[in-house]
C-alpha cells in the first residue's frame, strides 16, 4: 500500500509511540515484580527478627530455671546436715550402762610356799543399758578396799571390753582375774584371810565412769 509522505510520518510516529509505551509499561512491570521481591525480603527479615527475640527469650528462661536448680540443691544439702541426729545417738550411748556385781568371791592360796601373787578374784557383772543405742564397756581398774576405807590393792580382771549390750536390755557376765597382776606383789600380805573387803570395779563407757563394787571375805588355804 502506498502512502503521502504526510500519512507515512504520522504512522511512523504513532508505531514510535506504541513502542515507547509498551516498554514502560514493561519496565512498570519489572519494577512491580522487584517491588515484590523486596516485599518478601523484608518479610524474611521480620521471620529472622522475631526468631531471635524468642531464642532471646527462651535463654533467658532456661539461665532462670539454671539458677533455681541451683539454690534448690544448696537449699537441701544445708537441710540434709546430720550433726544433730548424731550428737543425739551419741547422747544415748554415754553414759548409757549401769553396772552392778551380782556374786563376788576372794580367795588366796597361803600354802608353806607362797606365790608373789597368791590371789583369785571371780564375780558376775550385770550390765544394764537404760540408753536408746547399743552400749559396750572397757575395763579400766578393780581396787581392793579395807574396812577403814583404804585402798590396799590392784587387781587386772578379764574379759577387757564388754558388750555390746543392745538398749534397753541387760547382760550378765563373768569376769576372772588375770594371773599375776596383783599390786603391790606381796602374796598373802596385801589382803588378809578371813577380812572383808570391797572390790571397787572401774569401767569407761564412751569416755564417762561407770563404777559398780561388792564386798565380800577372803577364803584362804593353808
């Protein structure tokens, strides 16, 4: 088709102008897309933004239970402290025997050949446990003692300790003196036949005294 040169310029420039305006229509178009893409960027930021303050939050938490855990357990091992339970049992175990002599019997051989050490001492000790925890006893010394109140002798009785005795019960036993431990060693001459005289025993139980005695007559052989 042919065309005046006046027709040819106005189609050539209305052909220039669809262009143009499709292009920025385009360009419009790409911008938008952009747009959005920032959109969704921002929006990511916002995600990572509101994870942080919660994994803020979450540490804060967990420092706190930390430190209740803490303090609870430093709490119950104060509580847990046993020193007044044993000084409780301790309390009932001094001091808890009291010790009495049920039979004593001194005899001494004065034969024409007398030994150092001519005397036997036999008795029975009741020990009886008025605590609240089994009780033993050591023995420390057994006396003899005169009628006028003077200490004359020594004797070492068997067996040394004795018990355990369970509370609130009671036990008998025989105590023998031990060979050559009378003091002074002056045979027949530290206790005289046919005199009475108190045998004073001595026991330690968990540091404390306990004491028990009898009396009784020398039995001699001649």
């Amino acid at each position: 088709m042919r065309c005046t040169p006046l027709a040819c310029s106005i189609l050539l420039l209305t052909l220039a102008c669809g262009d143009d305006g499709g292009g920025a229509e385009t360009s419009a178009g790409t911008t938008s897309t952009s747009s959005g893409t920032t959109s969704t960027s921002a929006g990511t930021t916002s995600t990572s933004s509101g994870t942080t303050e919660s994994a803020e939050s979450s540490g804060t938490t967990a420092a706190a239970d930390s430190t209740g855990t803490t303090h609870g357990s430093e709490t119950g091992s104060s509580s847990g402290s046993g020193t007044t339970q044993g000084e409780s049992s301790s309390g009932g175990s001094m001091a808890a025997l009291e010790a009495s002599i049920l039979g004593l019997f001194i005899f001494q051989d004065c034969m024409p050949i007398v030994l150092p050490d001519p005397v036997d001492v036999m008795l029975v000790l009741e020990l009886n446990n008025v605590g609240d925890a089994p009780a033993s006893a050591t023995f420390v010394s057994a006396t003899f003692v005169n009628a006028g109140g003077m200490d004359v002798g020594t004797v070492g009785l068997a067996p040394m300790v004795l018990g355990p005795v369970p509370a609130g019960e009671s036990s008998e036993i025989a105590m023998n003196k031990v060979g050559n431990t009378l003091m002074p060693a002056l045979g027949c001459g530290v206790v005289q036949c046919g005199q009475t005289y108190t045998l004073e025993l001595v026991l330690d139980v968990d540091g404390q005294e306990v004491t028990a005695s009898d009396s009784a007559m020398v039995e001699c052989v001649f």
